[in-house]
C-alpha cells in the first residue's frame, strides 16, 4: 500500500515538473528575441554616432540643408532605438508572466 502511494506521488510530481518544464521553455525563444532586439538597438546606437557628428559639423558650418538631414537621420535613429527598447520591455513582462504562470502551476501543500 505505501509503495503504491509512493509511486502514485512520484507519478504526480514528475507530471506537475513536466508541465512546469514545458512552460519554462516556452522562455528561451523570447530570450533569442531579446538578445536579437538588444544587438540591433546596439547597432543603431553605433550609427548614432556618426550621424550625430555628422549633425554637428553641419551645424558649425552654418549648412542648413546638411543640418536638416542629420538631424532626421539622429531622430529616426532614435524612434528605433525607442521601439527596440519598447519591443524588449514587452518580451521581459512576457517572461515574467511566464515564471508567474510557472509559479502557479506548484502544487501549494
């Protein structure tokens, strides 16, 4: 009788820790995504300064056509920027739902 409770617990709790498993893995894609939105918002932040320099010498040599198209281009560089980081929030709240739905899924005894 023990050892039948006994394999009937082991059987329940291998269940549950495969079902917490599965919904930790579902993680590891969203961490790809986040590793993909944090190089390209580094690669646009490198190109942010060429720009940005590009910006000042117009600036300095009074051409305010130069100027213009410098500054749009540091403007549209940030908007990136801006949706990359905003991307990346929203991929970490989901990871963070998905360890809350892992913690919900532990049997409370």
């Amino acid at each position: 009788m023990k050892e039948a409770n006994l394999a009937d617990a082991k059987k329940s709790s291998a269940k549950t820790v495969s079902i917490i498993r599965s919904t930790l893995d579902e993680i590891d894609p969203i961490k790809v995504k986040i590793k993909s939105e944090n190089s390209s918002s580094s690669a646009s932040k490198k190109a942010l300064s060429s720009v940005w320099k590009t910006f000042t010498k117009s600036v300095n040599k009074a051409n305010p056509s130069g100027t213009a198209d410098a500054l749009s281009g540091t403007i549209s560089l940030y908007r990136e920027i801006v949706e990359r980081k905003q991307k990346i929030i929203n991929l970490e709240n989901k990871v963070n739902d998905l360890i809350a739905k892992a913690r919900e899924q532990i049997p409370v005894e």
